[in-house]
C-alpha cells in the first residue's frame, strides 16, 4: 500500500494553511525532502505516520466520528502536535491511499466479495467497482483536543470507482451518507440520507454504512499500515555485541529458505554498497559470546572486527538491514542518511534503492541536508520537495511550507542548504567534439549504450560552433573549476583539434578514432537508403556500394558540398540501435564516460 496524496493544517510546524497553498503533496515511490535545519522536514515525516495512529483505534464497536487517538511515539506530549501548541485549532487531514496487487490479504478481502448477489458490503462493492489496480480510497477527517483525550473524527470517505453515478459522491461524510439499494448489480441505485431528514432512515443507512466502512478501514490497518512504518533516525549506531541487527541478521541467516534468501539479499547489498561491488570474495560471520553475537569481517583468511572498517560501514549495515529486514510494502521514513557517507557512497545508496525497489516494493521518505541525493532522485525520477519556513498573514508565527522542487529554484535550495558556488560545479567535465553533428550523434550512441553523458555530468561543446574554442577553455571562470576537460574526433580531424586545444587539453584526454571520418562508423545500410535518395532528387546514379573510408567523398559528390551531414545524422539517431555500434566506439566513449563517473 502507498500514500498517494497528503494533505494537512494547523499540525506539527504547519499552520492553518497547511503544507502549502494547495496544502496537498501528491506522492511516488521516493520522496526526497531537501532543507536546512529546523526548516519542518522531520515533521513531514511524522505527519505522514499520524496515519497509522488515526486508523489505530477503529474496532467493530466505534464510530468514525468518536474515535480516541493514542499517544504518539514521536511526542513526549499531545500540546506539540498541534501548531504553535494552540489545543484550541482543529487538525484537519487527509490521506489518500493506493491499494496494490502485492496488498495480498487486503486483495483477498475485496476479491472475495460478491459481485452478483445481494449488496451486504457496500464499501467492498464500490473498492470492487474500480476495475484495475491500484485501487484509491480517500480519508478526510479532524482531530481536536477534548478535556480528558483527542479525538478523531472521520468526516468522510472517497472511493474511486468507475460507475458513473457512484463516482460522484463519497461512501460517507458527516452531514450526508450515499447508501446502496439491495438488488441485483443492474439495479442498484444510489440515494442519499441528509441527518436533517427522518432519523430512522439517517439512523438505518448510518449503522449499515459505518459498519462496512470500520471493517474496511480496520482490514486496512491490521493488514497492511499496522507497522508498516519504518522509522530509521538520523544517529543510527550498532553495538559490538548483541546488537538487535547483528541478532536479527543471524536469525535470518539461520532461519528458513525464505529468511535465507532475504539475508543474501541484505548482505549482498551491502557488499555491493561498501565494496561497489557484490562479487567481492566476503563472509560474514557472527562468533557467539555468553549468548549473545559479534559480527565480523572475513576477506580469505583474515577476520576483521566490524568496527575495524569505521563508522560508514556501520551506518550502511544499520541503514541496509533495517530496509529489508522487516518484509516487503513498507512505508520507510529515513532521516539524513547522508550521515556518515560521502557523495559517492549516498550515490550508491540511492541505487541501491532503486535496485530493490521491485523486489521489496517499498515508499521511501527521506529528510536530507544533501544536494547530492537532489541529482540521483531526478535521476530515478523519484519526487523531490523543497522545505522551508515562512510566514502568511494568517499566522503570528513561522510555519513549515513544502514545494515541489523545480529546476529554476536549484540556486535558492542551495544556498538555503549552505552551499556556496565554490563548493560544487554543475558539471563534471567537459567534452570538445568536432563539429555540431558529432556532438548529437556522440550523445545518441552514449545514450542507446545506457551511459548518458549528461548522467556523468558531461558538457558537450562543438568546436565549430563554440568560435575560440582555445580562448573559450582557457578563459579564467573555466581554469578555476576542476573540471576534467576531454576531447573525442575521427582520425582527419586529430591535427586541427589538436592545435585548438594546445596546452588547454591533455594529450591523453584526446581520444581519436581509428577511421578517418566518424561517417565511417555509421550502419552502411543506413548510409546506401541515404545515398539513393540524393541521387533520385538529383536524378544521378546511385552508387552501388560506399566502402568504408569513402563515406565523406560519395557523398560530396552526390550532393555537391557538405549540407548532408546533418540530414544523415538525423537518419543515423532515428535508426540505427545500439547493436550496431562498433566496439571501438563503445570502448572510447566508455573510457571517458567512467573518467568522470
């Protein structure tokens, strides 16, 4: 089950307007929150798990509008989860949740339920009418401070369906019910009790829609947000001996075929998180004192104590095995699991997400300090939102305001975050090619080898079109980064970019093809179906063949002059795949794609 949207006011740091001027964040699979401290990002987090505890209380016995809230793990007192302490405001929320396949039990539930007798659920037979998963249902409700508890009240329930009249309404809200008429599916029929109307009728309809909808509600929360929620804080630590993940790691280990595998699953991404790799010849191995394990290290015949490999390792183990060792389809609220990693270890740690995303399924939270994580969410388009604090007219104090992150504001995030312009570059190297058509045709074959220049942080630049290329790169702004500077051309092309790069680019940066025009590597089948469209327009004889080495000089003489090139490049993105790229393109195109990588 995911949180597909939240909305909420007057709670934690957000005030009567909520989280935004929407007050709504729509939500994905990973939800980056980007802020400096105290600006609310910890309080997106625990508004998030308040959902666990407003569906805690629902039983068979209660109302939706009289239910008890409990008491929250993330407060040491009820006056903090209202905004600026003020018991007197009403928190007004509302949740909406996705119902997916991998929900088994909750599938179960719903696909039991009849489709062609009777009505006796009418919750289950609108979640039903929604044809595909996943299936959404919308929570909006109230909590309020009364003298000797907090309630809860559930003021209505949205369940998206595909029938054109039941789509319209909600199942519930507190002044109206829409109740279902018992019949056959064809002649069931929607009406509506007003509490204003006869109590009988408001009284009948309200015990027989409240009862379908609290056990429908109550499913929800025993099978799947009743601690679903993973809650990892920012100081995380492991002790030496008898440490719950060390004990939990060996009872998977030792556990049965299922456990097993969820174990080498953990300790394969770890592998491959510490070491970048998971074919490193490593064992874990946990010696037993007083009943209790250690956890160690084992590289050939050297066992190495974990405290021996610092505190990231820790932090990695810790972060890793909290993620998976609980099961699959959890709600994981991380907060600044940059702690302890450096840039290209948050990197992995990002990948290493998504990579056990289809096997785990789970919603990621995350609060950060870290402009790295901003680039790797993008990356795998994951959501990312931008929390500060501000103030409106409305409220005396400061409240938490949270933005979807757009490109135009990276500057203002970063320098809110503390980042100053001499602390990163916006890319990470730049690379000269010959002319305009090299340089779309180079990002293209990149692209298609699944090595994206501009995933290394790659600016590419035609020396054509750039004018000075030599007075450009060996300007002061470009001299002061640290930028890697490379270049790439064909074999007739070397001498004259050697001498406009001169002391600006070194020797081994320059990589040159081994043929003498980049035509050369283009598909000779795409070249031909080219060449004999410029001889039917110019009505001349098609060549019958164009060997390799002769690409530039066929065509010349076909056209007449060099206004080809582009039009054949357009052809050669368009068609050509990446099982045609030859092997020494890949091999170069490679090389400086992992020099800055």
């Amino acid at each position: 089950m995911k949180i597909a949207e939240i909305s909420i006011n007057n709670c934690l740091s957000f005030g009567s307007t909520g989280l935004n001027e929407s007050n709504n964040l729509s939500l994905g699979v990973f939800n980056l929150f980007v802020g400096k401290n105290n600006s609310g990002k910890s309080n997106v987090l625990k508004a998030l798990q308040l959902l666990e505890s407003i569906l805690a209380p629902i039983n068979a016995k209660v109302k939706l509008q009289s239910l008890i809230l409990p008491q929250q793990k993330f407060l040491t007192n009820i006056d903090d989860l209202f905004f600026a302490q003020d018991k007197k405001r009403t928190i007004n929320f509302s949740y909406t949740l996705l119902i997916e396949e991998s929900d088994k039990e909750l599938v179960h539930i719903i696909e039991s339920h009849p489709e062609n007798e009777n009505v006796n659920n009418p919750t289950l037979m609108l979640v039903k009418l929604k044809r595909n998963y996943p299936k959404k249902i919308k929570i909006v409700g109230a909590i309020e401070f009364q003298i000797d508890h907090t309630s809860v009240k559930i003021d209505s329930i949205f369940i998206s369906n595909d029938h054109q009249t039941y789509s319209k309404y909600p199942l519930f809200d507190r002044q109206n019910l829409m109740a279902l008429v018992l019949g056959d599916t064809a002649d069931r029929k929607v009406w509506k009790v007003a509490k204003h109307l006869n109590d009988k009728d408001w009284d009948n309809a309200y015990s027989r829609i409240n009862a379908s909808i609290v056990q429908f509600l109550g499913d929800i929360y025993n099978h799947n947000l009743k601690d679903s929620f993973i809650n990892i804080p920012a100081n995380r630590s492991i002790a030496p001996i008898g440490d719950d993940t060390i004990e939990a790691l060996v009872k998977l280990r030792d556990g049965p075929p299922e456990h097993i595998k969820l174990y080498d699953a953990i300790m394969d991404g770890v592998k491959k998180l510490i070491f970048e790799s998971n074919k490193i010849n490593l064992r874990y191995v946990y010696p037993e004192e007083g009943g209790k394990h250690r956890m160690k290290f084992q590289l050939g015949r050297v066992q190495l104590p974990l405290s021996s490999y610092g505190s990231g390792v820790e932090q990695t183990l810790a972060l890793a095995s909290e993620i998976m060792k609980n099961g699959s389809n959890k709600t994981v609220l991380i907060e600044e699991p940059e702690a302890h990693f450096h840039p290209l270890l948050q990197r992995q740690f990002i990948k290493f997400l998504n990579d056990i995303e289809k096997a785990f399924g789970h919603q990621y939270f995350i609060a950060t300090h870290s402009s790295t994580f901003i680039n790797e969410f993008e990356r795998i388009n994951g959501n990312v939102f931008f929390v500060q604090m501000g103030t409106n007219e409305r409220e005396q104090y400061e409240s938490t305001n949270v933005t979807p992150f757009k490109l135009e504001n990276e500057r203002t995030i970063l320098l809110d975050l503390g980042v100053k312009p001499s602390d990163i570059c916006f890319a990470n190297g730049i690379l000269v090619v010959e002319g305009s058509t090299d340089e779309a045709v180079y990002t293209d074959w990149a692209r298609k080898m699944g090595q994206p220049l501009e995933d290394a942080g790659l600016l590419t630049i035609d020396a054509e079109g750039a004018g000075n290329i030599h007075k450009y790169l060996s300007s002061e702004v470009i001299q002061k980064t640290c930028f890697d500077l490379f270049a790439l051309c064909d074999k007739n092309a070397e001498d004259d970019l050697r001498g406009k790069l001169k002391d600006i680019v070194s020797d081994d940066k320059i990589v040159v093809l081994d043929r003498g025009d980049l035509e050369d590597y283009y598909p000779r089948e795409i070249v031909m179906d080219f060449a004999r469209e410029l001889a039917e327009k110019r009505e001349l004889n098609a060549p019958t063949e164009i060997p390799i080495g002769n690409t530039v000089q066929v065509l010349n003489e076909l056209k007449g002059n060099e206004m080809w090139k582009k039009p054949l490049a357009r052809k050669i993105i368009e068609k050509m795949t990446e099982a045609q790229i030859e092997p020494e393109l890949r091999e170069k195109i490679t090389q400086i794609y992992k020099s800055v990588c």
